[in-house]
C-alpha cells in the first residue's frame, strides 16, 4: 500500500502517513526500523505494510516508494 509521511520524530523513530484518502495512520519505531530507513521527510511517498482491521490498521514497515 502506499502513502505519504506526514510526520516524523528522529528521536523516537515514529509518526504518522497520510493514505490517498487523507486518513492519517501512525506508525512506531519497529515499524521504521523494518523498512531500514535512516531518514524520513514529510511529503515522501512510502510504501507501507499493515495488518489488522480496515478500521484501526497498524504499520508494521514503511520504507520509500520506488518506481
């Protein structure tokens, strides 16, 4: 699935993207931590991994969206 960061904390690895509907979602440190990031810019489009229910997702990776 793909999205945009919209926010992200260096210090605690985490923060949220925006999906295509505007729906915010937050993700944590292991979340980032498993697409091997160093760095992540609002506005950067990402591809993200969720499970759980449609209503409350969880990211379990996010890492860049290449082409």
């Amino acid at each position: 699935m793909q999205a945009t960061a919209y926010t992200y904390d260096p210090d605690t690895r985490s923060g949220q993207v925006l999906l295509d509907d505007g729906t915010p979602v937050p993700f944590d440190a292991p979340a980032f931590d498993a697409g091997g990031l160093r760095l992540l810019r609002p506005g950067q489009r990402v591809r993200i991994e969720v499970e759980g229910p449609k209503g409350s997702p969880r990211i379990t990776l996010v890492t860049l969206q290449t082409f």
